[in-house]
C-alpha cells in the first residue's frame, strides 16, 4: 500500500477545504438563482392560466422572439443541454454565463404564451454554468467536471427541492452505465444548500406522502413488472419522437423562424381547443388531478406526450421532466384501474419510471420517488424502475448522452 507522506496529506486537507468551501457558495448561489426562476415561472404560469385566451394565441410571435435571441445573442449557448453534455464529455471547455439570463427569458416566454414543457433543463443548465464557473475561477486542479456535476446536482436540487435524487441523477445522466463518483461529496454539499436556500426563500415543492402497505407477493411482483414494461415504453416513446420530431422538423422548416412560426400558430390553436390550456405549460394540473382525485382523462397522458414533443421540436425553450412527470402520473391514473392497484401508487410509479426511461436513468428516478411520496414505497420504486430503465436505451431526451454497456 502507497504511504502518503505529512506534505500530501496537507495538500489534500487543503483541497478539501476548498471544495467544501466552494460546494457550499455554489449551492447558496444557485438556490437563489432557482428561486428567482421557479417562482417567476409558476406566477406566469397561474398568469397565463387565468387568461388563455389573451395569451396562448400569441405563441407564435414569442416564438419568434425565442429564435432572435437565439440567432442575435446564444452563440454557443443556443446548444443548451447538448452543451452542457459536450463539456462534460471534453469536447466543449466552457459554458458561457450568457447562458443563464438568456435560456431563463426564453423558458419565461415560452410558459407565459401556453407552450407545453418543462423547467429542470433550465435548472440544470444554469446550475452547471455557475459551478463550472467557480470550477474555472478558482483553478482547483482536476475539477473541471466534478464541478459541472456538482451545478447540474445543485440546479436540480434547488429547483425540485429533492437533493438525493439530484445528487444521484447528476452523478450518472452524463454516460449511461457509469457513475461520476469523485463528484459524490461536493455534490451532496452543494445540492442540500441549494435545497436548503430555496426552501427557506419560498420555492414550492411537491409532495405528497403515499403509505400504502402491500405484501410483495408473486402476483404483487408480476404486476409491478409489467407497470415496469409500459411505463418504460412510455419513456422510450417520448424520447424516440422528440429526436424524431426535431430532425423532421428541422428539414420541413429550415428556416427557424419559419418553423416557430407556424408550429407556434398551430400549437396555439390546439392548446385552446382542448379545454382551454390543459396540456398548456409544466404539467402541474395534470399531476395535481392524479393525486387529488380530480378527473384525469384516459387520453391526457398522450395528448400531453405529443404536445411536449411539438413545442420543444418547435423550438420552444424549456425542459421534459416535469411533463415526463405528468405524462407518467396521468398513465398511472389509467393503469390503476386495470391492475387493480391503488390509484396514488400506480401514479407515483409513473412519475418516476417515466422519468427515467425517457433520461436513461435508474438511480434518481427511484429517489426522487422516495423524496416525493415517501420512502416507505422503496421497494415498488425499485423494481418497477428497474424493469423500466432495462428496456431499450437507445433513445434519451439528451441527445448528447453517452451509453456504456
């Protein structure tokens, strides 16, 4: 065994420190940065729920906005989450700090006027851009992607107020089949403070406790396999037509402009036909009727799936989580009554699995389960996000992700 001698020992308390130290600063920082954004988003969503019919048919003319911002200001900043990926992957070096204010105006935008789609991108792509910041200021040696893990966990966790699941979803998005574990204790710091500071400055978060108490019997188990295999179809779904949708979209349109133009005029009109916004924005109405016993209709986890699809293949900007979390909430709804299970356990395991097929994740799904409908269902979370993450990986939301068998 190598003896390390009193001067290393020194330099790694050292090293140490300055981790811990800028963990933190890096958690307090993007915490408020989520704050600011998740709590403006959410007053724009109520907004534009309240008034859709003066707001949702004007997406196309925010859409158009969207692409000057792009074409006028992104640069490399425009690649978003590809971006974030590359620099993780070492074929990009840095993320310019453009990126935060431009791709939080454009998710703004694109909710305010009744697009479908999500905000953890948002969250994850500013977090990675201020750690990686601190990671280049401060010159740590070595660090360079343990800090763009740690601002990915951080931005997550602050946003969605779930540091476990956070910490373990940035730790193993980036390659498939590998987990970056020299970034496991700066991002357990930086993603609790994130929590943490946003918590205390008023972020939202979604729970809702689910105690059921099932015997995991044979019948129990064959069950929850097959929930495994739809809800991972389901995922696998989502990704293959968003890759799909973009490049389609793309050669129809070449001309961005053109194409948020009339994708954003059709979207408009789609979005007001069906009830008034419904699949408009996050999701949230959609989760929220899944828990409370609202009507959820047999058809909305699809009509929510293929409006989300559109609006980012549009070019719309925004995440795919939280309408991952709706779409897989509302298909539990439906399966609830087919499997004869209960309605809130079936929809929380959609939640998840969702989630995690469409991401190629396996580990956070299950604990973002856990943190937000109780750690007491652990073992339906495990196996039913087991059977959904084993289906075929070949397609993910993030088209820059890396797969190792």
């Amino acid at each position: 065994m190598k003896k390390v001698d009193s001067v290393e020992w020194l330099d790694i308390g050292k090293r140490t420190i300055a981790i811990t130290v800028l963990s933190i600063l890096i958690g307090l920082v993007i915490g408020v940065i989520d704050t600011i954004f998740g709590r403006t988003l959410l007053f724009l969503s109520e907004v534009r729920s309240i008034y859709p019919f003066y707001l949702i048919p004007f997406l196309a003319l925010a859409g158009l906005a969207i692409v000057f911002l792009y074409q006028k200001y992104g640069k490399k900043s425009s690649k978003g989450m590809t971006l974030i990926f590359e620099v993780g992957h070492g074929v990009e070096e840095y993320i310019p700090k453009r990126l935060i204010p431009l791709v939080i105006v454009r998710t703004w935008m694109t909710h305010l006027f009744g697009g479908s789609a999500g905000r953890e991108g948002v969250a994850v792509q500013l977090g990675a851009t201020v750690s990686h910041w601190f990671g280049k200021k401060f010159s740590i040696p070595n660090t360079s992607k343990i800090f763009l893990v740690t601002g990915m966990a951080a931005g997550f966790a602050g946003l969605f107020q779930t540091p476990l699941a956070a910490i373990l979803f940035a730790m193993e998005v980036l390659v498939v089949g590998t987990l970056q574990l020299t970034a496991l204790y700066p991002a357990m710091i930086a993603s609790f403070v994130a929590s943490w500071t946003s918590h205390v400055l008023g972020l939202e978060k979604f729970a809702q406790p689910i105690s059921v108490h099932l015997a995991l019997s044979p019948m129990l188990l064959i069950k929850l396999v097959i929930l495994g295999v739809l809800f991972g179809f389901c995922g696998n779904v989502f990704a293959y037509a968003l890759s799909w949708s973009k490049k389609k979209a793309a050669i129809v349109f070449p001309n961005p402009y053109k194409r948020i133009a009339v994708m954003g005029i059709f979207l408009s009109i789609i979005f007001l036909l069906l009830d008034k916004g419904r699949y408009s924005g996050l999701g949230t109405n959609l989760i929220t009727a899944s828990f409370a016993g609202q009507p959820v209709y047999v058809y909305d986890w699809l009509f929510k799936l293929l409006l989300t699809v559109l609006t980012l293949a549009a070019g719309f900007q925004g995440g795919e989580v939280t309408p991952l979390f709706a779409i897989g909430a509302s298909l539990g709804v439906l399966l609830a009554g087919l499997f004869g299970l209960p309605v809130g356990l079936v929809a929380a395991l959609g939640y998840a699995a969702v989630f995690g097929s469409a991401t190629s994740t396996f580990l956070g799904p299950i604990l973002i389960g856990c943190e937000v409908f109780g750690f007491t269902n652990f073992p339906y979370f495990f196996i039913v996000c087991v059977v959904a993450f084993s289906l075929h990986r070949q397609h993910s939301i993030y088209g820059a992700q890396k797969i190792r068998y």
